[in-house]
C-alpha cells in the first residue's frame, strides 16, 4: 500500500537558517510520481515541483531544493536562507504511475514550518 | 495564468442539509478531482472524474456524495445530507493528463456544518 510519512510536524527556524523537511514514502509501483506543496496561511495549495521515479537528479530552484534518493525512499526538501515568507504548511505527496485514469495523490501529515524574523 | 476556481469560498449549513461545492477546473485540462482537508489535518482523496464518468474514489466518498460536470466547465461535489464529521475544506484539482501530471488546486470551499 502506498504511504507518505512526514515525521516532522512542526518546525521552527529563524530568518536565514537553511532548513530541510523530510519525506519518506512506500509504493510498490516502480513508476511513480513525488510531489511537494506548500499551503500558506490562506489556506491555497501550491504546486512547488513533481519528480518521476526514473529521474533521481536533485533540482535546485532559487532557494529550494529537493533531494531524491530511490535507495531511502525519501524525497527530501531543503529551503535555503529562509524567509518569513516561507512559512506555512508543506505537504509531500505520492502518485503511482500505473493509474492512467487520474491517478489520485496520496499526502503526507505536512510539516508546519514557521521562519521567524 | 489559468486557474481552477471554487466557490463559496465559505459555507455554513446545518446538519441534514444538502450542499453544492462548485469548481471551474482549468480550460484544457481532462482529469478532474475533489480532495478534502479536516482542519490541521492532511488532505484526503475523494474522488477523480475523468471522460464525464468517476475513475477512482475513496472510502470516504460515500452514497452522500456525488460529482458532475453538467455542462463542460463547472464540476460539482454535492453532499446530499451533511454531519458535523463534513465539515472541512474542499478542494477541487484538475490536470492535463491522468497519470503523470501535476494537479493544479483551486483556493478550496471551506464548510462548516452546524
């Protein structure tokens, strides 16, 4: 059965801290699709980036980037320098591949990152 | 930059009542799908729609719930007889293809059940 755990419920850094939230799924598809969303106060869910399992070269965008290693089974993302503006709830979810007719998402509890001034 | 759109954002029913959640998914996207996310909790899968029929769904998509596209750019979640347990918020997601890729969220409609 697919699985996504987020062990860190909540965490707290100060403006500039470099911080990395875990992910850690389970599927027994050997196509599938990770994905991170981020949901600020407002409450919106926001597209961050999607990886495929073939793919585990690391991604870099601005002050984000994600680490993916198949071997752990986990898909890890690191905010460099951060803000306030990256506070919010962070959601790590998984789709398998085998599903072509609208494969569902599955999420993980989320990870409350709070960056205080 | 297309979206997908809910309303209400907000609504407050009473038990028993029936509610319509309303979503205008994004123009040329062909897969459609409702999520839902208790407060402080994760988000949950409810149903995925696709060529105007359900593909998949889950244990909580229950006989009170339905969806529809009714005519080629709203779909809706309807609750036919709301419990104080469906109070949450409400997401609707599309994307262009099935299997591989992003879904794209609407703001959500947030539901409260008195």
């Amino acid at each position: 059965a697919q699985k996504v755990t987020q062990a860190q419920t909540e965490i707290s850094v100060v403006e500039k801290e470099d911080v990395t939230l875990d992910c850690v799924y389970e599927t027994r598809d050997t196509t599938y699709y990770l994905f991170w969303y981020k949901q600020p106060p407002s409450g919106e869910l926001v597209f961050l980036i999607r990886r495929n399992s073939f793919d585990e070269q690391n991604e870099i965008s601005g002050r984000y980037s994600w680490n993916f290693q198949k071997s752990t089974s986990s898909f890890n993302f690191t905010i460099t320098a951060s803000q306030v503006v990256d506070s919010a709830v962070y959601f790590c979810a998984l789709r398998e591949g085998r599903s072509n007719q609208g494969g569902k998402l599955i999420f993980g509890q989320g990870t409350e990152l709070s960056v205080k001034p | 930059e297309p979206e997908v759109t809910q309303t209400p954002s907000h609504q407050v029913t009473q038990m028993g009542q029936e509610v319509i959640l309303r979503c205008v998914p994004i123009s040329n996207h062909l897969y459609f799908y409702w999520y839902r996310q208790i407060l402080g909790q994760k988000v949950e899968f409810l149903v995925s729609f696709y060529n105007n029929e359900i593909s998949e769904k889950s244990e909580i998509f229950d006989d009170q719930f339905s969806v529809e596209r009714p005519d080629g750019s709203n779909f809706t979640l309807k609750i036919r007889s709301t419990k104080l347990e469906d109070s949450a918020m409400y997401f609707c997601a599309s994307s262009v293809g099935g299997g591989t890729g992003e879904l794209f969220f609407g703001e959500g409609s947030r539901l409260t059940v008195l």
